[in-house]
C-alpha cells in the first residue's frame, strides 16, 4: 500500500508536530487553571446589555486599587450571552461579594449576578495535579500490559513486545499534539487546562489504542494466511493489507466522532468548550498516528532487525 512505501514522508509530519509540541511546552508551558493551581472562579451575567471586557476590567483594576485587596493574576473569559468567567486567586464570599457590587456599579440598572463561584486551595490542587498524573500512567501501564497479553503468540517476523513499544510511542504521540496545541493557547489567548483536560487525554489514549489495535489485530490475522517461513518476506505486503482493509473504518468512525465534537465545540457551553477541543485534536492525532505511524512503524522495525543480522552476520 502507498502508505507503507511513503512512511518516510509521515514520519516526517509526525516528527514537526511533536517538535513543535516540545517547543510549546518547554518554552510557554501548560497555563494550569485553578483545579492545579488554587484559586477563585467567579461566573456572573448581566440583567441587561453586557458590558464590554474592558470596562470589567478596568472595574475589577478599580476595585483593587480602591480597597487595597488584591485579585493576584486574575484572568476574564466571556461566556454565553451575557456573562463573564473571572478567575483570581483564592479569595473569600466577602471580596467576592465586594466585586460584584462593583461590577454592578457599572450601570444603575444592570445588576451584576452571581452564577457560580468555587475555590480551590493550592494543597488540593497539588493533589489534584499528583493524581492526574498518576492516572494517566496507570492507564498507559494497563493498556501496554493488555497489548503484550493480546499479541503474546506473534512472535515472527516482528516480536509480540514491539507491537507494545510501538503502541507506546504512538501514546507519546497522541498525547504531545493535544498538550502541545493548550501550550499554544494558553500563551497566546490565556486558555488554561484542567481537570476536564486531563478527562479528554484518558479519552484520547483509549481512543487512540483502539484504532491502533483493531489494525494490529487485522495484521496479526493475516499472518496466519501465510506459511510461517513466508511471513518475513511478505510483511510489508501483510501490513499494507491489513491498513487496507481497515482504514475506511478508522476515518469513518473517526469522522462521525468529529462531527460530535464540532458540534459541542460550537453548540455548547463554554464549560465544555475546550474539552471538545482537546479530543478533536486527540482523535485526529490518534487516527493519523493508527494509519499513517504505527503499522508502517512496525516495517520499519523489521528492516531494522534484518539489516542488524546481516551486519552481524558480515562480520562473522
């Protein structure tokens, strides 16, 4: 399949996407929000006409001047219609209920109301940030132990444990584009990541092994079609095969997944916002990284082990 014999070419893709991503990540960071950080989120909305960003900050810039209470790097989101998200650093109902009087000085008819408002403390959103981490590993250790169980009878030409490393440069893969695209955000237009974020890349690992897997499996029931002694020289044809028969399923499936994702993205509240957005980029990193990364990955591998043995072979 055209595929494997231009891999080179997707290797490539690949390798400008995580550059990128590492880039974004060493250089800007991971703008955490108050779930890892600590902190006070306040949401509010107006009885009547909005008013613009700036006189709310500017108002909030007031507020701190006037009382003497500072709001630490707060940040100001709009959202839905008629309201705002106003994150800050962990304060109390007292200066909470200060702002939106001061909010509501704006205009004499047009009341500042509260929608919600939570506080995080920064012990728990070091716990917090421990645990997601903690998550994300156990997760990648169950699937990589589910991936060596599945495949633990194929053995030629490629060994049942690289099926496994190549699943988990794939993970690395699937994951950096995503981090590397909120890196992106964050600096550039303040989004910040949180426990949702985190949700979205458990998601997307077992969305991602799933592709994988269902084209791993397609090449391990063609292996069996042939003689074991034939199966070295016919792999690169196998796993051509193997793509073949099921990229129109992946790209399907990963399609109407999309159209989901856009819908919520667009259609929905700002809370769910950049949880869609992180899975669009999740599923379109793990589709392209099942087709156009793992299984020619796998050939690559190969060739790899077989010029290892004529070296080795050479100089005996």
């Amino acid at each position: 399949m055209w595929i494997i014999k231009q891999r080179k070419i997707f290797y490539t893709i690949s390798a400008l996407m995580i550059a990128f991503s590492v880039f974004a990540i060493a250089f800007w960071g991971i703008k955490f929000g108050i779930d890892f950080t600590g902190g006070s989120i306040l949401e509010f909305e107006f009885e009547n006409e909005k008013p613009s960003r700036d006189l709310i900050v500017e108002a909030v810039n007031k507020y701190e001047i006037d009382t003497g209470n500072s709001l630490g790097d707060f940040s100001l989101r709009e959202t839905g219609e008629n309201a705002y998200i106003l994150r800050t650093s962990d304060i109390n109902d007292l200066i909470k209920n200060e702002v939106l009087a001061s909010l509501t000085s704006l205009s004499e008819s047009n009341r500042a109301i509260e929608i919600r408002f939570n506080t995080i403390g920064p012990t728990l959103g070091e716990e917090l940030k421990g645990k997601a981490l903690f998550s994300v590993f156990l997760v990648v250790l169950f699937i990589i132990l589910f991936i060596a169980y599945a495949f633990r009878h194929v053995s030629k030409p490629v060994s049942s444990w690289k099926y496994g490393l190549v699943a988990v440069i794939a993970f690395f893969h699937d994951v950096l584009i995503p981090v590397g695209l909120f890196s992106l955000l964050g600096h550039f237009y303040g989004i910040e990541v949180d426990t949702l974020f985190v949700v979205a890349i458990l998601v997307v690992l077992g969305y991602s092994i799933n592709d994988t897997i269902v084209v791993f499996d397609r090449i391990r029931e063609n292996l069996r079609e042939y003689p074991e002694n034939k199966r070295s020289t016919h792999f690169e044809t196998i796993v051509g095969k193997s793509l073949k028969q099921t990229i129109a399923r992946s790209i399907n499936t990963s399609l109407t997944t999309i159209i989901a994702l856009l819908a919520i993205f667009f259609l929905g509240g700002d809370s769910t916002k950049y949880f869609s957005l992180a899975l669009i980029a999740g599923v379109v990193s793990g589709t392209y990284s099942s087709i156009f990364f793992a299984s020619p990955m796998l050939v690559t591998l190969k060739k790899y082990d077989e010029k290892r043995t004529k070296k080795h072979l050479s100089k005996k």
